[in-house]
C-alpha cells in the first residue's frame, strides 16, 4: 500500500525492442490471474500506473548477469565510477555498493 492508499502491483517483466511507454494491454489478464492469488479483486478495480523500460545485461535467453562496476579512466572519464545493470534486489544491497563505490574513489585519489 502506497501512501496515496493504493495498493500497487508489479512489475512484469519482458522484454522488447522497441522504446514504447504506452501500457500494453497484452498482459493484462496474465497480471490479473496472478493479483488474484493475493487479493479478492475485480478486472474492472484495475488500473494501469507506470511503465518504464529498465536496461538488462543479458537478452532472453542468455545467461544471468549480475550487475557491475567500472571506473572508466581508460574511456576518458576519469574519475566517472558507473553502476551498469544494478536493480531489485541489487539496490537492496545500495549500502553495501556505496561502500564498494567509496574504495574506488580512494584508490583513484591515492594513485594520483
């Protein structure tokens, strides 16, 4: 429940080629027979919210990649640390990568 007292299902997750943020109705019931699971709800109490398009390290198919760090020096950005294919749960972890980020930039300042 969020604090608008909605509550508020998803993500589902596929994925695409093309860059469209308009819901797409293809999944709806798919959506609807697992909320029931949870919840006493009608199709018609459901409502689109968000859409969103999230980057992933590997294509259908292709084996599990978690996420990375690279500092990117060496691509002329010195300094610049990026954080490439962090999501749930990794962000559960945003302390624990804070940290790892922290290291980084120390070692770059003690090299230099």
């Amino acid at each position: 429940v969020n604090l608008g007292g909605e509550i508020r299902f998803g993500p589902n997750l596929f994925y695409t080629d093309n860059l469209d943020y308009a819901f797409d109705d293809r999944f709806k019931d798919e959506f609807y027979r697992e909320i029931i699971r949870y919840i006493d709800i009608q199709p018609r109490d459901l409502m689109p919210d968000e859409t969103g398009i999230r980057p992933k390290l590997q294509g259908p198919g292709d084996p599990f990649r978690d996420f990375y760090l690279r500092e990117e020096t060496a691509r002329g950005l010195p300094g610049f640390i990026n954080l490439i294919g962090i999501e749930s749960p990794g962000i559960t972890a945003a302390l624990a990568i804070g940290e790892m980020v922290a290291r980084k930039i120390k070692n770059i300042r003690e090299e230099n």
